[in-house]
C-alpha cells in the first residue's frame, strides 16, 4: 500500500484516466473528490465484500505497512511542501 499525504486542494493522479482531489480535510473526515470514466467501479469499503474481508484480516494480522500507518508516517517526498 502507497500512503501519501496531501493537502486541501491537492491531487492524485491514478494511470491516465483516474483523479482524486482532497475537498475538504474537517476533524478527522477528509471529503474528497474523483473523477473516472464511467466503466471504472467506485464503492466504499465497507460496501465491498472482498474489501471489508482483506480489511479484517489485515487488521489481525498486523504488518510493518500497517505499524507505519499507526504511526503516521508519510512517503518520503511526500510531506508538506
């Protein structure tokens, strides 16, 4: 998992076709915004099985990925410019 940090306002570029704009960063809700064509499939996690099931299993067992999220790390080149 890539974890990047960003700001309001600012984007991620996913292959050509696929953007994600932070809108609004409030508390601890981010509201963001994406842009994809049609065919692309977008769902919340917790509405997708396959996605809640790896979600859990992940969260018992823990990785070095997720010991850095716990601990906020960013991806080098990444943090506030």
């Amino acid at each position: 998992m890539l974890v990047l940090s960003r700001k309001e306002g600012e984007k991620l570029v996913i292959g050509d076709n696929v953007v994600i704009t932070v809108n609004r960063i409030s508390g601890n809700r981010v509201a963001i915004g994406i842009e994809a064509p049609r065919e692309v499939s977008i769902k919340r996690g917790e509405l997708s099985p396959a996605i809640t099931k790896s979600a859990k299993s992940a969260e018992s067992h823990p990785s070095a990925a997720g010991a850095m999220l716990e601990r906020d790390v960013s991806v080098a080149g990444q943090m506030d410019r």
